[in-house]
C-alpha cells in the first residue's frame, strides 16, 4: 500500500535486539497510523496493569499514512501508559521529526527494555542504530540536539529528553527540532526510565502516492483553503495561539489563580497581541506548513520558541502573574529542560494556594514572578521544593490532605479553559481518555469561536453527540497524521480524500468516523481495565460547587451528570461508561 | 464614560485599525448602527470585513455585548445602551 513504509522496527534496549512487526493491510486499515495505531500496537504488547517505568513497558514513536506528504504532515505521536495518569496516552508534537522518521525509512518504532548505560537510537535507511549517549546525558535539549546533530548530520532531527526526563519526572516532554513539545503524559519520563536519551532520524526516502496528479491537484486547493481561510491564512501566522487570551479572558473563563475566577485583569499585558508588538522576533512553521503558528522570542537577556497561548496562562494568570518576560522565560527554561508547561504551571497554583490555605507549610505566593523560574528549575532535578512539585497536582494536593485543590481530570491537568464557561468543553475534559486536556474535543470551537458553527456557550443540549463526533474526528486527524489546526480550515471530507490520494484505499467520509470511533473505543478498554470508569470521568468538586462572583461566566456551574448519561448512550457504552458487547462488534473490537 | 459605548478592538482588526478602543456618544443603538459610528470615529472602515455575503456576521467573527455573544441576542440587530462595553474579535483560533 502506497502512503506506508510498511515498516515497523521493535527494539529491546536491554538485549539490543531487533525485530520488523508485521501490520497487516486490514489492521492499517482499521488504524490508520499514528494514534490509532500506535494505541492498537501498544494494547496488544503491553496490559493495562504494566507499570509505565517496568523494562516491559513499551514506548512507540508512530508516524501516520499521510506524514511527510502534504502540509503540516511534519508530526509524530508517542504512545505508552502514562506515569501521570495511569490511562493511555498518546502525545503529540510538530516539528519535522515525524517526517525525518519516515524519511528514514520506518513509520513507527516500538522501544521496550531498558538499557544499562545511556544510549540514543540512530535511524536511516530503515536501519535502527543504538549508539553510545553518555556524552549527552545531563544536557540540556538544546545541547543535546545540537550534540547529536554534530555526531550524525545537521540534517538530522533530533527528539529528545533533558534532565527532567532524565530524572523520571512524570510530567516531563520530548523535545524535537529545538523546541517543538510532546508535552502532555510524560513520555519523556518513560524515555529516561529506560536511559534512552533521544531519537535521530534523518533520511529522504520519499514517501509513495498513489495517485500523483490528484495529489498535485489537491495540494494546491489545500494551499488555497488555507491562504483563504482567516483564522490559518491570518490570525494564527500575525498573532499566534495566544490570541486567544483576550478572548476566553472576556468571556469570563480565563482561569485564574488556580481557578478561583475567570477574569485576570492583566490579562492585556501577557496577549498574543501584546507580544507580537514586544517580544515577537518572527513566526516559525513546522515542516511544509503554510500556517506558522509558532513564535521566535526575544527577552532582553534570552532568545526561544513561545510562549503558546497554554503556556502564557500556566505561568501567567493562573499563578497571578502578568510578567511577560517572566512567563516567557520560564517557558523557556521548561523548553530546555523538557517539561510540560501546562502541568508544570498548574501544580504551581495548586501549590499556591494549598500554601495560602496553611495546608501546605512552604511559602509560594500568588504573582511571585522573581521565583518562577527556580521553581521550574528545581522541579527537573527534584531539588528542594522542586522534589515535591515534580509530584503533578494530584498527587501533591492528596499528599497534604486537599486533593480538591488539584485541578486535574484522571491525574491530568486540565488547561487554559475554564469548565464552567462552557459545558461542552466541560463534558470533554470529564471524558477525555488521557485526562485533563482540550486535544480530545475542542469545543472551545464551537462554544467560543465559532467554528464550524456557532453554538450556546451554556447549554447542555446537543452537546453530547458533538463532543463524541470531535472525538472521533480528532482521533482521526492524530492518527493520519496532521496538525489539528488544519481543522479550521477543512473538515472531514477533506482528509478522506487526502488518505484516498495518498494511499489509493477507498476511505469514505463514513469508514473515517468509524476508524475514529474505534480508536476512541479501544483507548477506553484500555482504561476501563486499568480501573477507570465513571467515577474517573468527572472534575475538581470547584467547577460543580462554586461559582464566579463577576465576569460573563459569573454564576455557573458545570452541569456534567445530565451530558455524562446522554454522552454513553451515543458512543454505545453502559451507564459505567463500559462499551457494550454490540459496540465492540460493530467496531470489530 | 458617561452617555457613551466603549467599543473595543481586538487581534487582527485592532492591528489594523491601530485602535484598542473607542467611545461611542449615543444610547439605544443597534449593533450595527454602532458599529457605523464606530467607523466614523476611527476615520477607517472595516464593518464589511465582519460580514458575509448576506450581511450576516461573518463566521469566527465575535461580538459581545458586556460579555454576552450577540449572537445569543438579536445579532447585528442587538440593541446597546449608554454605560454598555461591546467587544470586537476578528475571526481567531488556537489550542
């Protein structure tokens, strides 16, 4: 089948052994790549009790049928049972690592074992090359990609850890093309449990379309669509994802101090628009990316990627801090040490305030700017306070008697939305099957942003199914696999006919939501036989017992149980949230 | 201000319009009457680029009346009043 390599090298780090997986055509099919078939590989391998640092647990890197063909086709996911939350995880990052990966002749590599001395993983020419990293091991990422780079070929893309993963904290990242994230789930930690340092992929083997004219024909509209389109031909390349602090900050949902309201009334000062007339240098895009939504920074003493829109609000009004340059360089600082900006900055606040309520002795305050990057710092080598951060927030917020404080969905960090400014969203975190995170279902969309439609903000009403059918189609573009900004620009019809160019496989619009459906559904088995159920699919008690004083989200609440039901029967699961034995046959599950 | 409707610019249009805000004299207006008086008061046009074909709000584009969606309300049919805050965001997206 064109679109694949049709390789797939499964590395034990400990024996050093190799071996190719067979995939067979029907299981492509069913999976895609990716996501979908990175989760498919890794239940089949690995049970949903394998302790995520065991030396049996296996890290997959996945590309996807469409990566290193049209735009934005530059990603990679990593799959594995997170040491955070206990559930599957896929996580995701852009760059041009996914397509350097497969240009190197592979679409994914499955690494189990756990190395005796520190090593990285060679990749070119469908070759897997395990080669000595003790050089490397303590650097930073920035270092390292740079170290690797010099030993293999400047060409080389590089992903890696730094001393956070290296030091097995649970939220820590993979880091590629110097600052692209896979952030979420600490696949990073997994990495460094197992002395794997980094992967360097470099190769030019091009990947085989089926259909050549319609591809070349389809690119062009694409580029078109998107040039066209304001929020990918426009606001994303001027302004970057963090336009959208403004917005969600008047619509009363921009979380603050932890939470408690949905206004930061700094909000102004740490805006998209704010550091595009002050720390911008230039936009910066990911492999054959028309977009550009990253942002190349300048502070008065440093340079680097960010910060994104999540990152300014972790750093920034969810601890009460409205420093730009502050925010900026601890987003940095997480760069370079490897660790997820969004969990980092959200066991921040939990700390704040479990220290503001007594519970918790030491002395962190709200808008302690100075201390920020300390913080962060002394986190990825577990060093003073630092070793009791690198918890997450549930597990610090229990361990000092006020798990409440946490705000976090299935040990996840829930992000830059506040829940109760839109019940869609809301439903999307509660069911989301790798916690807190907006990636599953962005309702914020429809809810906030119009897009594809407009819909209530507040209202329960139709949200179930929506949350559901942009689960489905999400878990379809994460296993193609593209940029989910593509979505707003084009919508499922046009990633059917990408996979048909591509792979010449009669996709329909249909057997694609299906895909994504089983993918979602498999992801859920998985979980629910790790202990998840309909307990776990809920939020912090604040979003359903306390409600904003001022604001345009004042006096709400999260309505979850009356969509929770509703949300089960569509995806044809029982009321616990278990998928019906006719569910599971009608996806071939 | 008193007797006025601060009109305030975001994202792309208040790059464009070089304006984070204006004060609009007036009390009872519609959205879109507003929006005129907006125009002339910023020397700049920029109404039609918040429209579609049909004259109906452009899709992404949000306008909000003290917080509230007009599109909850009566769109550009929305009546504001003096001491009322209306917010403009050209379309927008991000993650």
């Amino acid at each position: 089948m064109t679109g694949w390599m049709g390789k797939i090298v499964k590395i034990d780090l400990g024996n050093r052994k190799q071996e190719t997986v067979a995939v067979s055509d029907a299981t492509r099919r069913q999976y895609l790549g990716g996501r979908g078939l990175g989760v498919k590989l890794y239940s089949d391998l690995c049970s949903s009790g394998t302790d995520p640092f065991a030396d049996d647990n296996a890290l997959i890197f996945m590309t996807g049928p469409l990566t290193g063909t049209v735009m934005t086709s530059g990603r990679y996911q990593v799959v594995s049972r997170s040491p955070l939350t206990g559930t599957i995880c896929d996580s995701s990052s852009g760059g041009h690592f996914g397509a350097a990966l497969k240009g190197a002749g592979i679409d994914g590599l499955i690494i189990e074992g756990r190395a005796a001395t520190p090593v990285y993983l060679s990749v070119h020419d469908g070759e897997v090359e395990v080669r000595d990293a003790s050089a490397f091991w303590g650097l930073d990422t920035q270092q390292t990609q740079k170290g690797i780079q010099a030993e293999t070929s400047s060409k080389t893309s590089v992903a890696c850890i730094g001393p956070a993963g290296e030091n097995r904290i649970i939220f820590a990242a993979i880091m590629n093309d110097k600052d692209r994230a896979a952030g979420r789930g600490g696949m990073g930690a997994i990495m460094g449990g197992k002395n794997l340092k980094a992967i360097a992929a470099g190769g030019s083997r091009p990947v085989a379309i089926s259909d050549p004219e319609g591809y070349k024909a389809l690119t062009a509209r694409l580029e078109r669509i998107i040039d066209k389109n304001p929020v990918t031909g426009k606001s994303l390349q001027v302004l970057g994802t963090s336009v959208l602090v403004n917005i969600i900050n008047a619509h009363g949902m921009f979380p603050t101090e932890n939470f408690r309201r949905g206004v930061f009334n700094d909000a102004e000062g740490t805006s998209g628009e704010k550091i595009a007339e002050t720390l911008l240098e230039r936009q910066s895009a990911c492999y054959k990316c028309p977009i550009g939504c990253g942002r190349t920074t300048r502070t008065r003493d440093k340079q680097g990627e960010g910060p994104e829109y999540e990152t300014v609000w972790a750093f920034g009004a969810h601890l009460g801090i409205s420093d730009l340059t502050a925010i900026t360089e601890a987003n940095y600082a997480c760069n370079e040490l490897g660790l997820d900006t969004i969990t980092m900055g959200s066991t921040l606040g939990c700390a704040m305030e479990l220290s503001e309520t007594g519970a918790w002795k030491e002395n962190l305050r709200w808008g302690e700017a100075g201390k920020l990057l300390d913080w962060v710092t002394d986190t990825a080598y577990r060093r003073g306070i630092g070793a009791e951060l690198a918890l997450g927030s549930k597990r610090l917020a229990a361990k000092y008697g006020r798990p409440e404080l946490a705000m976090q969905v299935k040990g996840m960090e829930i992000p830059a939305y506040d829940p109760r400014g839109a019940q869609g969203m809301a439903l999307s975190y509660a069911t989301s099957n790798r916690g807190g995170c907006h990636m599953r279902a962005y309702m914020i969309a429809p809810e906030i942003l119009g897009h594809p439609v407009f819909l209530d903000r507040f209202s329960t009403v139709g949200k179930a199914e929506l949350v559901a059918l942009f689960q489905d189609v999400s878990a379809v573009v994460d296993s193609a696999v593209l940029c989910r900004f593509l979505q707003f620009a084009v919508g499922i019809s046009t990633f059917t006919e990408m996979l048909r160019t591509v792979t010449g496989l009669d996709f329909s619009d249909e057997e694609l939501m299906k895909i994504g459906r089983r993918i979602y559904t498999l992801e859920r088995q998985f979980n629910n036989r790790a202990g998840f159920g309909r307990g776990d699919d809920t939020l912090p008690p604040r979003f359903f017992n306390e409600e904003f004083q001022t604001g345009s989200s004042r006096h709400r609440q999260v309505l979850l149980e009356e969509m929770l039901d509703d949300y089960y029967a569509v995806r044809g699961w029982d009321r616990n949230g278990v998928p019906l034995p006719q569910t599971l046959a009608d996806l071939g599950l | 201000m008193a007797g006025t409707i601060a009109v305030k610019f975001y994202g792309l249009l208040r790059r464009r319009l070089r304006t984070a805000v204006v004060e609009i004299a007036g009390d009872e207006l519609t959205i879109l009457a507003l929006l005129r008086l907006a125009e002339k008061e910023t020397g700049q046009s920029f109404l039609d680029e918040l429209l579609d074909r049909d004259q109906g709000l452009l899709t992404g584009t949000i306008i909000l009346v003290n917080g509230e969606n007009i599109r909850l309300r009566q769109d550009l049919q929305t009546r504001v009043k003096a001491g009322d805050s209306v917010a403009l965001f050209s379309p927008a997206g991000g993650g």
